[in-house]
C-alpha cells in the first residue's frame, strides 16, 4: 500500500514480508525524495516497482537488520545514489547476511552492499533530517528528526507501547537513555518502521518509557532479593512466548531482563 501526500512531499509505503503465516508488516517513507529504510529481501520485488516510479536522491537507514537493508544492494547497483547507514555497520553491511529459518521466511537473506556513512544531516530542498544516534533495540541504531514538521523516522525503537520480548541484539537500558533524550525533542509524529505513522507519537513514546521504567524498578527490586534473573522473568513475563520459542530464543523477554 503507498499513500502520498503531495502537500508535503511525503510517501508511506507499506509492504507485508513473507509467506502466511510467517508474516509481517515493514514500513518505509519517502520524504522529499530520501527513501527511509529499504525493506527485506523479501519485499524487494514489490519495492522495485515502487522504486522504478518514484524520484529517489539517497537512502538513509535506520539500522543494519535485514528487514531495513534487503533492497540496498539493487539501490546502489541499479540508482547510482547514496545508501547512508551508521559507520560501525558499514563492514556487516557489506556482507550477505546468514540468518536463521525463521527470519529467512519472513525477511530473506539480504545481499552485501557497499554502503555510504551516515552524513550529521541530510537536506532536500524543502527538509532537513537531522540524524541522532538512538542505540537500544540495535547499537548502531538511527533516528531521523524533522525539527520544523515535528517528524521523527524511528525505524525501530518504538514498533509497540508493550514490549513482551527483546531480540539478542538489543540492550533496554540503552533504549531507555535513547527514549529519554528523545523526547527533548521537538515533535509530534512518529514514523515507525513496522507500526506506520503514530500521530500522538510523542505521548506514545513517553508511555514505552513508563513501561520500560516500570519493569526497570520491578527488576531492581527482585535482584536485590537475591532471585536470580531466570526467576525474575518467569514472575514478570509468566506467560510462554511463541516468537520465542519459533526463534531459537533469538527473541525473548529474559532479555529483557538481563538488559533493562
Ligand atoms: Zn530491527
């Protein structure tokens, strides 16, 4: 589905990744021709034909996972244009990834590619995008700020208030700091990478830092009782997880735990 606004140059473009049932939703943004994240491998083909029809000066990607970085590789060798990605990911980046079934069925393996660092900012002729580094659900993570709009492109920091699960690369106490220093910010809408556009954005990222500092104090106060960590997250998180167990445990809210 592609919605685009012509008042202010904004295309969202949302796109389902993988095979029913193992499926889910990516969305990406055109703001003013930079092209926000580049979709799965397995979302590639519907994105091309995107590509083929809109005016695309650079991509900027939010982070190096590969349901962010599948259509890099054809954008640099068919678009002759910029992929910006964090510094520090540049060298996974160049690599084709190696994943698990699981995550080969919903996103596909994404090819290597040669990508460009990630400038302070970036500038069209009617926006700016200030890039932040916004470490927690990746450490090389990136958002992108639109100080005059009140546009904030949060790739996946937010996806969801609740988080019941954490993947292995992420680290809750960083995402905490990353949300705090965030909402100093100007802005009101939140572009999300998977969840779409959250008009109320800052209020819903102020209500998933409650709920991070909420589980943080529960945590803290366990751990000084002496219960080790597998037995705080069977108190906290009782419930058994499907993500869990369908991944290998890439993906558990033990992680969340350790990290918070
Ligand atoms: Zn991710």
């Amino acid at each position: 589905m592609l919605i685009k606004n012509n008042d202010t140059g904004l295309t969202s473009i949302t796109l389902k990744s993988g095979i029913f049932p193992y499926q889910l939703e990516i969305c990406l943004y055109i703001v003013d021709g930079i092209l926000i994240d580049t979709g799965s491998a397995n979302t590639l083909s519907k994105l091309k034909r995107v590509l083929n029809k809109e005016k695309i000066s650079c991509a900027a990607i939010t982070h190096v996972h590969e349901d962010h970085t599948g259509a890099a590789s054809w954008i640099k060798r068919n678009l002759n244009i910029p992929v910006y990605l964090h510094n520090d990911s540049i060298s996974e980046a160049a690599v084709k990834t190696s994943i698990p079934l699981y995550r080969r069925l919903v996103w596909g393996n994404r090819d290597g590619f040669d990508a460009d660092p990630m400038p302070l900012f970036i500038e069209t002729g009617r926006y700016r995008l200030d890039v932040i580094e916004a470490p927690g659900h990746h450490n090389n993570h990136m958002v992108f700020h639109e100080k005059k709009m009140g546009w904030l492109f949060t790739g996946d920091l937010y996806v969801s208030r609740r988080q019941l699960v954490a993947f292995k690369d992420e680290n809750i106490s960083d995402a905490i700091n990353s949300i705090k220093n965030l909402l100093q910010l100007d802005f009101k809408t939140v572009f999300c990478g998977h969840s779409g556009i959250h008009h109320n954005g800052k209020e819903k990222l102020k209500a998933k830092l409650d709920y991070f500092l909420q589980i943080q104090e529960q945590v803290r106060y366990l751990e000084k009782t002496g219960l080790p960590h597998e037995d705080i997250n069977r108190k906290l998180f009782p419930g058994k997880n499907l993500w869990t167990k369908i991944s290998g445990r890439e993906w558990s809210s033990l992680n969340i735990i350790k990290t918070i």
